[in-house]
C-alpha cells in the first residue's frame, strides 16, 4: 500500500474493494493449505503402511537389491532442479513478465516429466524382472506410496500445461497470479514429499540389508 | 490374477447378475420402481425446467442442504428397512426354522444398514444441516468455496447411487459395515459386493473430504466482522471441531479402501493372508479414520443441542468457554482411543492399557458437556417444545450408552463383550440419541426458518414417544443378549440358548420405531396441510443468533447488511436488553455465483469411474476420470462464475423481502 497516493485522492470504495479482493485470494491459498495438509496425512498413511511392509519381502528382493542409489539421485535431482525452476516462474510472474513466466513452467515441465519418464522406466524395471506389485507385502507397498507421488507429479505436469496455456491467453492478472501461487505450493509439496520418500524409501532401503 | 483388459467389453457384468430369490428381487423392484416413479411424476407435473434451474444446478448452500437432507432421509428409509429384515429374521430363525434369508443375503443386509445409515443417513443429515445454517450464523453470504460444495454434494449422490445400484445388479458386500480382511479380500468374497462398497464409500468419502475442507475454511476465514471465534455460536464450534477431524480421518479412509480395491482388482498384498501382507493393518486404519468419525458426526449434534438448550431455557448457554474446550479435547483425543475398537488383536498389556485409559478419559469432555447443558436449563424459563424432549430423550439414553462404553473400555471386560450385541446395543445408543435425535431435535428447531411454519407440537410429541420406548425396547435386550454371549450378525441359534424372547421383545421395539417414523411423516403432511395456522414468522422461538434475525423465507444472498456483531447472542441482545440492531452499514453490491450443472458432470464421471472399476469394464474407467478432469478445466477456464447485485438492486431486494433486524 505504499505506493497509494494522498488520501484526497483515495477512493474509499476502491480501496475496499481490492482489500476485499485480496481477503478473497487469501481465502482461496489457504484453503489450498488446508487441502496440501489432508493429502499429508494421505501421504503420512502410505508412509506408515510402507513402514509396517518393508520387513514383508515373502521370499522377494528387498530394497537393498532393488534400488539403485544414483538413479534415484539423478531422479532427485531433476525434481528439485524443477521445484527450482518453479519458484523461479513465481518471482518471474510477480514481475508481470508473461514471458519469461512462460518459459520458467516449460523447463519446470520438462523436468518433471523427465523426473516421471524416469520413475516410469523403474517401475518397468521392477516389472520385466518378476518384482512387480504382486510379489510381496513390501513391493505393493511400495509401489503404492511412490506410484502415489507419481499420479500427483501428473496431476501437476497436467495442471502446468493448462496454467501455461492460461497464463499465454489471459496474461498475469491477479486471477492467474492466485493460481501460480497455489500451483507452486502444490509442486514444492510434491518435493518436500520426494525428500521423505527418498530418505526413508531409498536410502533406509538401500542400507538397511 | 488375470487383467484381462480387453477380453470382454462389459467386464465381469452379464444377466446372471440380476437378483433371483423373491425379497432381493423385491428390494431391486423398488429400487427400479421408485426412479421411474419420480420420472413419471416430474414429467407428467412439468417441472424438469424447474428441478433443473432451482435444485440441481444450484450453488446455493440453502438449496444444496435440503438435497442432502432430502437424499438422507431416502436413504434413511431404505436403512430402517434392512433394520426390519435383520430383526424379523432374529426373531424367528431359531433351531428347525431358518427365518425368511438366507446366511449370506443376512450378512448383506446387515453389512449395507451399517454402511448406509452412516455415510448416507447421518453424514447426510449433518453435512445437510452444516450447508443451510453454518453462513447463517456466522453472518455469510455463502460459504468459502460455493462450486466445490455443490461438487461434494453431487459426489455424495454418486455414491449414494452406486450403493443403491447393488441391489439390482450384482450383490452388496457381506462383511460387516468395515469389510476387515481376509474375508474382504477376493478369495473369500470373489462377487463385486465388497467392490461396491469400497467405490461406493471412496466417491462418497471424497465429497465429504472436500465438504470438511470447504467448511473448515468457511468458519475460519468468512466470519463477519466482529464475530471472534470465541462469540461464535456453539453450534459453528462443533462444526469446526468435526470438520477439523474430517480433514484429518478422511484421507486415511481414502487411502485404506484405495488399497484393498488394489488388493482385489490388481493383485497386492496389503492386507492379504499371505504374501506378505498384514490384515491387521487394515483394521488399524480404518479405525484410525473410524473411531474420529463417529465423533465427526457428534459434535455438529452437540452443537445443535447447545443451541436448542439455551434458546428453549432462555437462558445463554452454560459454561461457553468450558464447551469450546471440551470439544478440542474430544477433537484430539478421538485420534489416539482407536485401539479400542480391537483389544482382541494381542497388541500387548501396555499398549491395551493405554488405550483403554485414553478411552475412559475421553468419557470426561463428553460429561462436562452434559452438565452444561443440564445446568443451562437449570432455573432457566423454559419453552418446554418437542426439540426439548429430543434433548432430554438424547441425554439419558446417551448416558446409558456412555456408561457401557467406559465399561467396555476396561480391556479384560472387552476381550468378554467384543462384538456381541452388547457393543451393538452401546453404539447403537450413542449414534441414534446422540447424532439422529439430534438431527431430528434440529429440524423442528429450524425448519419454520426456512418455511415459515412449524411443525405440529403434538404429533412431534407422539413421534418422540414412540421412538423412545421403541428405542429402548429395540436395545435394552440387546444388553442383556451380549451378557448371554449373543454375537454381532448372528443370522441363526439354537433354541436351547434361551435368547429368543429377548429377539422378540427387540423386533417389537422396531415396530414401535417404525410407528415412530410414520409419525413423524404424519407430522410433517399435517404440519403442511395446516401450515396458514402455525405461521412461524421470522423468529418462532426468541432465538438468540443471527440466523432469526433475518427476514423469512431467507434471501438467497442471506445478508444485504453484513450484520454487526459485538457479543454472543447478538440477536438476543438486541431484542432483550435494547442491544444495537444488527443490520447496520451501507448496501454494497453483491457478488452470487451462477448456477452451473458441472459439478453434476464431474460426480457423473466419478459414477461412471466407480462403477467401471467395480464391473472391471477398463475401457470404460478412464473415460469417466476423463469426464471429471476435462470438466474440472473447463470449470477453471469460466471468467465470469459470478454475476453481481448491484448495491440499488440489493436495496430494492431487501425492501420486497423485508429487512433484517
């Protein structure tokens, strides 16, 4: 509000009505928040019923012959690398820059989706080599939680596509500018959920013979 | 297990799955009978145009809670018949005589009343109630998200439909309300039943996720001016404690059936004997979702009384702050109590132990509430009408229910009582007094709000009677049955056990229910019938909160004026001790949302989702989740969802309704 002129020249109304506007935005992100915080608990559920599993390999591989620690760094490393580069889209948007906004959720795009392509080309992996979700207690859990976080990195690959087509039609008004900023919490809650399935997940995994 | 994708392109679904033995065909007759019959009467009365524009589309939260009630009380009347077969077939199927079902249409039966009359009777009622008086009382036009709480309802109604279709194709789950595995899982239950339930309860589940979300929000962000949390009404408070639990419970049901229909359609080995599963697991998180939600759907009831009991003592409410913490306490405490469901399970002293202290601690909140209320109407002038008599009907059978659960919350008295008709008897008196005389004590409570009459005292009196000696005649028994070793879903004993008078004396409490439920009807056609001789005006019972100060029927906007608030009660204090009116400040323009049918469309293609997945039809699957996305898109791609009152046109509006106080 700082850059408001003189109070002469104050329209009230005007004032009321953005102060309203904003109340409403405010509304709408925390409502996200609320929303971020149940599919935490849905995440925290997987996380909890992998924990209890990841003893049952009934015969199978456990994650110490499975998982390979690079690969699922490289993996690690593009999902950040996206989150990054999302954050960046945000800070271009609130610059108004349509474009560089534009090119920021390409690459946040394009890193997800090598991100996905290579948990795809795993789970293949897994598969072709007779460790798909029916050989064990511990690979159906598995494949649950990080099948999970997939089916929600796609949801937020999809959810980019459209708010690139949105942000090039409509341009950076306060509507889109709403959406970037829920948009953007959704992926980095995405990241902050790959840090735990990395650790706990992976390199437990991958130590723990 | 053998996908199978393409081989057929109905899936597992043929003729053969039609039902065959007379009251299942019966049941499918009705439930084929009853849509054609609603069709037949719109067409032939023209008003599809008007269902279509009024109701179905709508977005108004008024308009969504009578749906929700509307669909509840259906589903009420399909539970209450379930209710009807499980006790005939108790009474009678004794030694030689194998009563009027068969073992496993039994365990249908008794596995669908559970299920629906909690997710489709009393969340109903209770999301319904939540729609229509939560903005009222904190002073709102509309609730946070208007479009998301129009999709909740409609994916409640996808599920209510898909839990209906059962009965005429395929058949419904037979393992009891919760479907524990191994009995779940598909070697012993192959039919789509459990599939049913499982799709049924997830569509339905999302929406009331959602729903919790949506109101959660509400509560917190769209209070008016002035009104701080703690000059809410108690009412809004048990709303934003359940809804909190909502938020919390939901996605660990979502998350639990999605796994055992995993288990089923794909071949895991979550909750599987062998493979490495873990069954227990399955019973530990449904609990952990189950035992938060019988508390999900108390606490609106709760409030519902607190708001009866003050308004009909004339007194405020006893003991507010005491109120506001009792309900956190219960809010946190239901999460770490859910062990009690299954003592049985061997978890260990220890672990029993504690749970069952937490259980017993849990009784103390749920105690300051009781006499809080009783003190609230203690020497207060009281107003002594049917909702009163619901209050006090909830307050004894509520407390002999309590006192057995505390009872059972004693692990070495539960490892005796666990699933006998004892457990039965205790829910069944804590859910019916404690949820639905709730529900039944607020809608005589605040229908004339939304009609303009009330409801006729004597016949509500007559229902009230009924209901109760039914009640207690209906469980009573079932007491002393668990005492005698009777266990939960007992479709046949022998005669020589001596339980048969007892069953009886139940069946006969169901009549009187049933006289109880027709009554209630009675009262209501009565009420309508004579409705120009029990005018309600705007403000029947001297209310005390914002909602009776609004003109009646309700504007669809709710408030021209935002209201003004400074203390509890304000409408109360306004009438009573020359408070300043409610209704202050200048006409500004309004924002409403249009109406739109596609939160219709995305629970259609959650329907079609469901029901693909049940029959295993895989190219129909993504089709429906197709539907549902693309919609959701389109949705978001809407510039104008609203359209907007200017401050004249509200002033013009306000001026033929008649203003609020």
């Amino acid at each position: 509000m700082s850059d408001l002129v003189p109070s002469a020249q104050v329209d009230v109304k005007e004032v009321n009505r953005l102060i309203e506007r904003n109340d409403e935005d405010n509304t709408t992100i925390f409502g996200f928040w609320v929303y971020l915080m149940t599919d935490c608990v849905l995440f925290g559920s997987l996380f909890a019923v992998f924990t209890v599993l990841r003893n049952n390999t009934f015969g199978g591989p456990g994650g110490a012959v499975l998982f390979s620690l690079p690969y699922a760094l490289i993996e690690t490393l593009s999902l950040l690398t996206s989150s990054f580069t999302c954050g960046l889209a945000v800070l271009s948007a609130q610059r108004k820059s349509k474009k560089q906004t534009v090119f920021w959720f390409v690459v946040t795009f394009l890193l997800g989706a090598t991100f996905l392509g290579l948990e795809l080309t795993e789970f293949h992996k897994f598969i072709a080599g007779g460790n798909s979700w029916h050989r064990s207690g511990f690979l159906s859990s598995y494949f649950a939680l990080v099948g999970t976080h997939g089916l929600h990195i796609t949801i937020g690959l999809i959810w980019i596509a459209v708010m690139t087509g949105f942000i090039l039609k409509r341009g950076i008004n306060g509507l889109t500018m709403k959406r970037i900023r829920m948009l953007s919490l959704f992926w980095h809650f995405l990241d902050v959920v790959w840090i735990f399935i990395f650790t706990i997940v992976y390199l437990f995994g991958a130590l723990h013979a | 297990m053998n996908l199978n994708v393409f081989g057929s392109l109905l899936g597992k679904l043929s003729f053969r799955y039609l039902p065959h033995d007379p009251i299942t065909v019966s049941g499918a007759i009705m439930m084929v009978l009853v849509p054609i019959a609603l069709v037949v009467f719109l067409t032939v009365t023209k008003r599809w145009k008007w269902l279509y524009k009024e109701w179905l589309t709508t977005l108004d939260p008024k308009r969504i809670g009578v749906m929700y009630i509307v669909v509840a009380v259906a589903m009420g009347l399909r539970g209450l018949s379930d209710v009807i077969l499980v006790r005939t077939q108790q009474a009678i199927s004794v030694g030689n005589s194998h009563g009027i079902l068969s073992a496993s249409h039994f365990q249908q039966i008794v596995s669908a009343h559970g299920t629906i009359m909690i997710f489709f009777v009393a969340m109903g009622l209770m999301f319904g109630m939540i729609n229509m008086i939560v903005p009222l009382q904190i002073g709102a036009r509309d609730v946070a998200f208007p479009f998301l709480n129009a999709t909740s309802f409609w994916l409640f109604f996808a599920g209510m439909v898909l839990i209906n279709i059962s009965l005429v194709i395929g058949d419904f789950s037979a393992t009891g309300w919760l479907a524990y595995p191994p009995l779940s899982e598909l070697k012993y239950s192959p039919t789509v039943g459990v599939d049913y339930w499982i799709w049924s309860l997830e569509i339905a589940g999302a929406g009331s996720l959602l729903s919790g979300i949506n109101f959660l929000v509400t509560i917190l962000k769209k209070r008016v001016k002035g009104m701080s949390l703690m000059k809410m009404p108690m009412f809004c408070w048990g709303v934003l404690g359940s809804m909190s639990l909502v938020a919390f419970a939901f996605p660990i049901l979502t998350i639990t059936l999605i796994l055992l229909s995993l288990d089923r359609t794909l071949g895991t080995h979550f909750f599987t004997a062998g493979g490495g599963g873990n069954m227990m697991m399955y019973v530990n998180l449904i609990w952990a979702w189950g035992h938060p939600e019988v508390y999900i759907l108390i606490l609106p009831a709760f409030g519902v009384f607190s708001e009866i009991v003050s308004t009909y003592a004339r007194k405020k409410l006893f003991g507010y702050t005491s109120m506001v913490w009792a309900i956190w306490s219960i809010v946190v405490l239901s999460f770490i109590v859910w062990l009690h469901h299954f003592f049985t399970m061997g978890a260990g002293s220890d672990v029993n132990g504690f749970f069952g202290i937490m259980t017993m601690i849990i009784a103390v909140p749920t105690g300051v509430k009781l006499f809080n209320w009783l003190f609230t109407l203690y020497k207060g002038k009281l107003n002594f009408k049917t909702p009163l008599y619901w209050f006090i009907g909830f307050a004894i059978i509520f407390t002999i229910g309590g006192m057995a659960g505390v009872l059972m919350a004693v692990p070495p008295i539960d490892f005796q009582l666990h699933n006998s008709l004892f457990l039965i008897a205790h829910f069944h008196m804590m859910i019916v007094s404690g949820v639905l005389f709730g529900d039944f004590a607020a809608i005589v409570y605040w229908l004339p709000k939304f009609t303009g009459f009330k409801l006729n005292e004597r016949l509500g009196r007559y229902s009230f009677w009924l209901w109760l000696v039914g009640f207690l005649m209906a469980f009573l028994p079932l007491y002393v049955l668990g005492f005698m070793g009777a266990t939960r879903r007992l479709d046949h004993y022998s005669a020589s056990l001596g339980w048969q008078p007892l069953f009886i004396v139940a069946a006969i409490g169901v009549v009187f229910i049933i006289g109880g439920v027709v009554m209630m009807f009675v009262q209501l056609g009565y009420s309508i019938w004579t409705r120009k001789k029990h005018l309600a005006g705007s403000d029947p019972w001297d209310g005390r909160t914002l909602e009776w100060s609004l003109p009646t029927p309700i504007p669809f906007y709710n408030f021209a004026r935002l209201p003004h608030v400074t203390s509890k009660d304000p409408f109360w204090y306004l009438k009573h001790r020359g408070g300043h009116k409610i209704a202050q400040g200048e006409y500004e323009p309004i924002e409403i949302p249009k109406n739109t049918p596609l939160a219709m469309v995305i629970a259609a293609g959650a329907f079609i989702f469901g029901f693909s997945i049940v029959w295993h039809i895989w190219w129909l699957a993504p089709i429906g989740l197709l539907t549902s996305i693309v919609t959701i898109i389109v949705r978001s791609m809407d510039e104008h969802p609203n359209f907007v009152l200017s401050a004249s046109e509200v002033k013009q509006l306000d001026e033929k309704y008649g203003s609020a106080a």
